[in-house]
C-alpha cells in the first residue's frame, strides 16, 4: 500500500523540523545564532488520469483528473536573518553588528570566515582575535600600555596611551555582505563559509548604506523565539503523530486483506 | 453470483486509493500553501442479463474514483519574518521560470541566488513585470508592497508578477509546490501580498483522521461482506454437490 510509505515521508518530515527546532532552542543563549527553519515540499505526483482529457468526442473534458501524490520532502533548512537584541556587556572587546553584515575572521589554516558573533578577546600579541582564537582581519594590534579603547560606529579601533591626551587610530574593522546570505555555510563556533550559492563577500566601513553599525559594549543575543519554538515543536510532534496513525491505518487494511484470504 | 465479489473489490481498489490520498494530505500538513485532496467516486453501473422470471435486465452498481479534486480554499497565514516569505492573501499564483517553461505556484517561501535574483529553494527565478527580479546589497532592508512592487533603499527595483487562470482546478501538479498549465495566466485582482509571511497547508487534521478512519472501516465492512459470500458460496457447493442417497 502507497499510504504506508507516503505517511513515513511525513513522519521523517516532522522529525526533521524537530530536529532544526531542538536545535534552535538549544542554541537560544547562543551570540549572534540565527534561528533556522524547515521547509517542505510535495514529491512528485504520478498522473492516473490526466486533468483535461477528453471525455468525449464532443469536447467536454475531465475537470479533475486523477494526480496521485507520492508525499513529501524537506526542501531546505534555512537561516531567517532577523537582527538580535544587544545586550550589554561593558566589556570593550564585544562588539554587536547594528543591521546587516558579518565580521571578517580569518582561520589559522587563512580561510576566511564570517561571524556575527563580536565576543572578542585579545591574543597574548595583544591582536584583537575570536573566543576561538582566530584573528580578527585586519589584524588589528592593541597596544600593551593603552589605557582606554574605543570602537567607533563606523568601525575605527581608537586607542589611548598614557602621557598622550589625544586618540591614536590603531585599525579599522570591515563589514562583509553577501548577495545570498541564506547560502552561507554553518561551520559551527558561529562562524560562516562562502559558497557558490552565497556569492562573493563584498565589503565596506560599518555604517554605509546597507551595513550595519558596530556598538561596543554589546553582544547580539539569538534572534530564537521560544515561545514560537515551543509552539511550532507541538504542531509539529502533533503531525508526526497523525502520520503514524496513517501507518496504523493502512496496516490494519492490509491485515484485514490477509484475513479475507485465510478464510 | 460472483458479481457481489467483483463490487467488493471495486469498493476495495477505491478505498486504499483514497486511503492513498489523505496520507499524502497527511504528509503535507506543513508544506507551505498545500491544497488538500479529496477523492471523487462515482458509480458505475451495468446491467446483467435478465434471467429467467426477470421482466428486466438488473442493474449492478460498481464503484470506480473518477477524480481528485483540491480544494482551493485559503491556509492560514503564519508569520515567518524573512523578508522574502510572501503570503498571497486572496487568489493567484506567483511566477517561477522553470527549465519546462514558466511555472505556477502559492508556497512564496524565496530566497536570494548568488547574483541577488530572488528564486525559489531550487533555484527557479521568480517572474517580475520584467523577467527575473535582482537585488544588490546596497539596496539595504527590501520592502514589498502588497501589490507585489519591490522596492529598497533606492527605490522601486520591480513588481512581482501575480497571475490567475479561468479554471485552477485544470492546474497540473508538478511536486515541489509547483503547477503548470496551457492556460493564459491573467494579472489576478485583488490579491495582496503579505511580506513575512507564508501561507500554510489547508490540510484540517481532524477532518483528514476522521476521513481515514471511516474509509478503514467501509474497506473492512467489504472484506466481511467478501468473506460472507465465499462461505455463502462453499456452503452451496457443499450441500448441492453431496452425494444423493
């Protein structure tokens, strides 16, 4: 029987949206995470009676027809992009990104990387770096007697030194945007990977048209609802249920089928 | 005599049809903008010979399913918040160029392609006034109207196209939320786009369980009636074909 096979498309469907939804939550403390969400499509149909067929030779025709469907599949996982709260953190080295855009991060192996996580840190060279350790392009060096730092909106490392009233620009922090942000690769550790489907990163100052600011102090929070997740984990244990009673169903047809013949 | 059988199993064939049929409801009660399917019987009568002391002939009535009809009505709408889910609230379809030509479809769950054109999950360009719509990242935060006009940081960028046809039940099923047809499409009136949003299945579990447990039964209540007329049948022979004393 079809129905047995279709309803366990629909239960490995809403397994799968528990999963992303698991997921979401687990990751609601998470900096800079961007919720995810399943999306599903119908499978292919195979066509019994095609719509529109002629059902004489007068012209008249099969309104309906007869398309059977074969159930469905998860078509794509995808981010939804929403900007995070910022929370406050006093801490000069977080930095949050206002409105759109990513921190470029370069890996030690010297792949690039995006984040919007801004918890930073400073490595034992005083070079501004992720919680990972991964530096901060370009590569901006704090100085060991700077008493004060400062990140401006617009993405310039001001520093002051004692004995030296006025700020001394140490570096200048880029935003990347993508054409295609939804095409990024999730490595984990927040970080991001270019791909094909992303398009080439294209960068500016924090602050241009369609960047985004940097604030310091702040950290973006998870843009995870938890009480849309909890809702949507219901509905969706909901579905998986009724698809296996599907299950059932079609089972004890068949099972009545097998006692037809017994008798 | 063995027409009670022939009917039953003509119910049978149509029952797990359908049985078929609301599992793959089932299974889409979260793909976005599914229409639910209902099976269509329809009776087919023939008549048998007239036999002796008949004045007629006597009809017999098999089922068959003639159609699977959708129902067109309107899901929910749920809020998404990506900028490129698009709800249609009221009737029409949104444009897709497909390598078969263009396509039909309500699920407006878009994103962007490498080149910034808004396009469906696999890849397909979502049709504007002209072709396909593309967007740059200095157009910033994108806002679409509910007339379907898309516009950025420096103005309108396009319009999408929303189209209806003269009969939408003639849509041809293509998967992946999509439907094709030979049909005109027409600018469809009166349907607004809600941007974050997209609609949902029309799928009513209750009314799709209730539906499967009945079938389940009137398949059941076949395969006794089947299982009645097969002892019916043996108890015949048995009794006819008994040596005469």
């Amino acid at each position: 029987m079809r129905a047995m096979s279709i309803a366990a498309t629909g239960m490995l469907a809403q397994q799968t949206n528990v999963e992303v939804i698991a997921n979401n939550l687990a990751n609601m403390n998470t900096t800079g995470y961007k919720q995810q969400r399943a999306e599903f499509e119908d499978l292919l149909y195979q066509n019994v009676e095609m719509p529109g067929t002629a059902t004489s030779d007068s012209g008249t025709l099969l309104p309906s027809g007869i398309q059977l469907g074969a159930g469905v599949r998860t078509s794509a996982v995808y981010r939804i992009g929403g900007q995070g709260d910022l929370s406050s953190t006093k801490n000069p080295y977080d930095l949050a990104i206002n409105g759109p855009g990513y921190f470029h991060i370069v890996e030690p192996d010297g792949t690039d990387a995006y984040t919007r996580a801004g918890n930073f840190a400073l490595s034992p060279q005083g070079q501004l770096v992720t919680d990972q350790g991964f530096t901060v392009a370009p590569g901006i060096i704090i100085p060991t007697n700077a008493t004060t730092v400062t990140v401006n909106s617009q993405g310039q490392v001001q520093v002051t030194t004692p004995g030296n009233p006025t700020p001394n620009t140490v570096g200048q922090l880029e935003l990347t945007r993508f054409p295609n942000e939804g095409g990024l690769q999730a490595i984990g550790n927040n970080l991001y990977l270019e791909t094909a489907s992303s398009g080439a990163p294209q960068s500016a100052l924090p602050g241009t048209i369609g960047y985004g600011m940097i604030q310091q102090g702040f950290l973006e929070t998870s843009n995870v609802d938890p009480v849309n997740e909890i809702t949507s984990l219901i509905t969706a244990q909901r579905a998986y249920e009724m698809n296996s009673k599907v299950v059932t169903a079609a089972d004890q047809m068949m099972s009545t089928t097998s006692q037809m013949a017994g008798a | 005599m063995d027409n009670t059988l022939l009917i039953s199993l003509s119910h049978q064939l149509a029952a797990i049809r359908s049985m078929d049929v609301i599992a793959n409801n089932l299974a889409n009660v979260s793909t976005p903008a599914f229409k639910r399917e209902n099976v269509k019987f329809e009776e087919l009568v023939a008549q048998l010979r007239a036999q002796e002391g008949d004045t007629s002939p006597q009809p017999v009535s098999f089922v068959q399913d003639k159609g699977v009809v959708r129902n067109l009505d309107e899901g929910r709408l749920e809020r998404t918040n990506n900028a490129f889910d698009l709800a249609l609230n009221g009737p029409g379809y949104f444009v897709v160029q497909t390598p078969k030509g263009n396509q039909y479809t309500r699920n407006g769950h878009f994103t962007l392609d490498p080149s910034g054109q808004i396009v469906t999950e696999n890849g397909e360009t979502v049709q504007g006034d002209g072709g396909a719509i593309a967007i740059t990242p200095n157009d910033g935060d994108i806002h679409i109207a509910a007339d379907g006009t898309v516009s950025g940081k420096n103005g309108q960028i396009a319009k999408i196209q929303v189209v209806n046809f003269a009969n939408e039940r003639m849509l041809l099923k293509e998967g992946s939320s999509l439907y094709s047809t030979t049909q005109t499409p027409s600018p469809a009136t009166g349907t607004a786009i809600s941007q974050g949003m997209l609609e949902s299945s029309n799928v009513e579990p209750v009314v799709e369980i209730s539906h499967m447990m009945e079938i389940m039964r009137a398949y059941q209540a076949t395969a006794s009636l089947t299982q009645q007329q097969e002892s019916l049948l043996s108890q015949a022979i048995e009794k006819l074909g008994a040596p005469v004393n």
